[in-house]
C-alpha cells in the first residue's frame, strides 16, 4: 500500500467515567499530600489531590498519558485495553460500570462525580479544551493533543518493521496489519475478510447494491465517498494532483502515481508466463489472453469475440452505423478517429509518413505501408527447404509449419480442429457463431462476413468494369 493509509477513526465522544482506576485506594488519609509517616505521599501532588499522571506508588500511571488523562489506547494496567477500538474509543459491546453518581439526562452511573461531569459535556457540547493555533474546540484533552500534531507534524508512533510512522496510535496498530496479514472484518455473506473495516462496509454494498453517495450535478451513485469526489471534477474541471517532472495534472492520485511510471521505467506487474514487464495492470491482463487465448467480449449482434472491451464496443459502429468524428473542414462523418484524422490532411496537406528510402512522404501509415512494398526488401532469413526468403524471423517461422504440417498451436475450443495461424483460427470460428455478414458491397449488394472478401470481392467488380468500359 502507497502512501499513509487513509482511515476515518470518528470522533466519538468517550466517557471518561467509565476508565476505573481499579488502583484506586480509599481516602483513608486526611492529611493532604503526605503518608502516614509524615513524608510526602508518592501519589498525590503537594495539594493532597491525586496526581493524575501518577499511579499510588508514585510511579508513572502505565495506564495513563503525562497529562494525566487516559491514555486512550491501554487499559489502567499499560495493556492495550481489549474493551476499546485502537484510537481509544469505547468498545459499545463493553458492558458499562455502576456507581454513584447517576447522569440526570440518560441516567448512566459513574464511580466518580468528575467522571459524571466529564460525561455531561456529551450532552451540553460544550468543549473547553481549545486549540491556540486555529481556535478549534473538543470535549476531551486527548482529542486536542490528537489535533495539535496536525499543527506540528509530529509522528510519535513508528512501526518497528518498517519505521513508518504515525500521529495516532489507533492508526499504527491497524498498519501492522499490512506486515501480520490480519484480517479482523469477515463478509457475512460470502466469508471474504478484510484488513479494513472501511474496505468490509464498501464490500457489502455489492451484495447490498447500496450506492449512498449522489452526485448533485448529474444524480449519478457511488459506493465511495472517494469515487464521488473524483467523479465530481469531471463536471468542475478541477486536477489537482500535479506531476512535478513535467507538470502534467490529474483527478485523482491514483492516477498521478500510475503516470509516474513514464518517468521512473518502472514497471511492476509482470506476465508469468512470459516474464514480459508492464507498468499498468489492465495492460497485463490483456497481454495474459495472448497465451490463453481468452476473449471474453462477444458481440451480440454477429457473435464476434474480443480480447478487450474497447475493441467490441468500436466494433459495435460497424453494426449500428455510428459515425461520431466529423472533419471540421468538410463535415464528413467517420466511423474511427484516425479516419478523420488521415481525411483532415486533405484539407491541410500534411504528409507526415515518410519512406526510409526514397523520402516519399504520405498522408497515411497504410499508404507508407502499401508504398514500400514496391522496394526491394532485404530478405535475410531463408527456408533451408525451398529456399525462400522472408524479411521478418516471424516470417520464416510460420512458413517453416506449411513443411512441417505440424506445430499447429491454434486450438478450436468448439470442434478442436488446430491451425497453425491465429488469423486462420479466428476465420474458422466464424463457422460456429455462423456471425451475420456484416460487410456489404456498395455495388451489387452481395454480403461477406469478412472485410478481406469484401474487399477481394470489390478489386474483381472493379476490374470487371474497367475491362468493360
């Protein structure tokens, strides 16, 4: 896990009253601030009141802070309390203590009436502890001790493994995690655990189909808190997270670390099979359906199948005729973008594509491509067989196989039939989803189910009316 871990302790308010001091001994001596021996008592200060940050013996009180108020972590003893949550909150499944003083307001009982007092605050809301920096005020003095380190910076708590450190306890214990693998919070509905108990309550909103947090511009809903405030700044237009190498700026930073990447090389998600490295997840699990074959994106409309999502959703224009790029000279509609793109050069008679080697320059990669097989290539790898050439080692490769009649590595997973190209193999599952002809000849109507017959079909239609003509 990058970064500080993000996690929301509420502020609830704890009931000092109910931190027993089971040290506590009986006033059984009047005489203020010393034993009976006439020397001064350990455990109290000189006015005869106990001293807070002492235990009776005179000791540090393990079980409190300096300032003398609980520390909200331990029990009396020093001992991570089993009762509280890590941030020292009150677990609401401890049962709660009897004594004296009763609560006129919710009738709760309390040993001591400073304890009772200390609890009224809750229902008054009135804070007398107050921050000298920015004026904040809190019911109890350890929440403004928690607030002032967001003043200073101080990190008291540091892991011993990894010397990460934190303002709070509560936060450092639940970063042990990460090195122990605890986790606490199970799924009551599928048994899968968490670390966090924040990550277990947006889990169960899968099962739940809970999605609480709206945005108030588009009333579209969010599972987290955090996805709605990235979504938001597609409507403001707000990216604050700045890359300092090279100024770029993004919504989230997530997305600020993920571009890092560029910068650093770094690429941390690695394919087993091949070893090849990558530094986005998605573009592993693409690479991965290379050895699997997967394609786990099927048209609806003719059945083809896809490795990526975004390629079945471009395909999908073929079908419905969509054309949503428009040449901003012309006005004429294109299916894809690099189409208007290749289109718009027309109109502004850039050639970017140039021959390696006569210099010729054109508007597009396929035209460079079509172009440069009317120069001789240099064919350095040769079947030892029948002697032909190939430019590309690939090359030689597949034709190796046409003598071979072996090494077919292309399964069919519907009749097992094997092909030694993948083009080949795809072509073939056609047969099986019987796909509807999609691609239909401007000339005689006639259909095809692939762009290469079509396109095969309407070199002969033109050729047949220029002979003709």
């Amino acid at each position: 896990m990058e970064g500080e871990i993000t996690v929301t302790l509420k502020d609830e308010e704890v009931e000092m009253g109910d931190l027993i001091n089971t040290r506590e001994r009986p006033d059984s001596h009047s005489d203020s601030g010393k034993s009976p021996s006439g020397e001064p008592d350990p455990g109290k200060s000189p006015s005869g009141e106990p001293d807070p940050g002492k235990s009776p013996s005179g000791e540090p009180d393990p079980g409190k802070s300096p300032s003398g108020e609980p520390d909200p972590g331990k029990s009396p003893s020093g001992e991570p309390d089993p009762g509280k949550s890590p941030s020292g909150e009150p677990d609401p499944e401890t049962p709660k203590a009897t004594g004296g003083h009763h609560c006129s307001r919710c009738g709760k009982s309390f040993t001591k009436l400073g304890s009772m007092k200390k609890h009224e605050r809750t229902h008054t809301g009135k804070k007398t502890f107050q921050c000298s920096q920015c004026g904040k005020g809190f019911l109890w003095l350890y929440h403004l001790n928690r607030h002032e380190r967001t003043h200073t910076g101080e990190k008291p708590f540091q892991c011993s493994q990894c010397g990460k450190s934190f303002n709070e306890l509560g936060y450092l214990l639940i970063h042990k995690r990460i090195h122990s693998g605890e986790k606490p919070y199970h799924c009551s509905k599928c048994g899968m655990t968490f670390t966090w108990l924040g990550s277990l309550k947006t889990h169960e909103r899968i099962h739940t189909g809970e999605n609480p947090f709206q945005c108030s511009h588009c009333g579209k809903n969010f599972t987290q808190l955090g996805n709605l405030n990235r979504h938001k700044r597609t409507h403001t237009g707000e990216k604050p997270y700045q890359c300092s190498q090279c100024g770029k700026s993004f919504r989230g930073l997530v997305s600020l670390k993920q571009h890092k990447r560029i910068h650093t090389g770094e690429k941390p998600y690695h394919c087993s099979q091949c070893g090849k490295s990558f530094r986005w997840l998605g573009t592993l699990k693409m690479h991965e359906r290379t050895h699997t074959g997967e394609k786990p994106y099927q048209c609806t409309v003719c059945g083809k199948r896809f490795t990526q999502l975004k390629s079945m959703k471009l395909h999908g224009r073929i079908h419905t005729g969509e054309k949503p790029y428009h040449c901003s000279h012309c006005g004429m509609a294109f299916t894809w973008l690099v189409n208007m793109k290749t289109h718009e050069r027309i109109h502004t008679g850039e050639k970017p594509y140039q021959c390696s080697q006569c210099g010729k320059n054109f508007r597009g990669l396929v035209n460079l491509k079509q172009h440069e097989r009317t120069h001789p290539q240099e064919k350095p790898y040769q079947c030892s067989l029948c002697g032909k050439s190939f430019t590309k080692l690939g090359g030689l490769t597949r034709h190796e196989r046409t003598h071979t009649g072996g090494d077919k590595t292309y399964h069919c997973s519907l009749c097992g039939k094997t092909f030694n190209r993948l083009r080949h193999l795809n072509k073939h599952e056609r047969i099986h989803t019987q796909e509807e002809k999609t691609y239909h000849c401007s000339q005689c109507e006639k259909t095809f189910s692939q762009s290469e017959d079509l396109k095969s079909h309407e070199r002969i239609e033109k050729l047949c009316s220029d002979l003709c003509f």
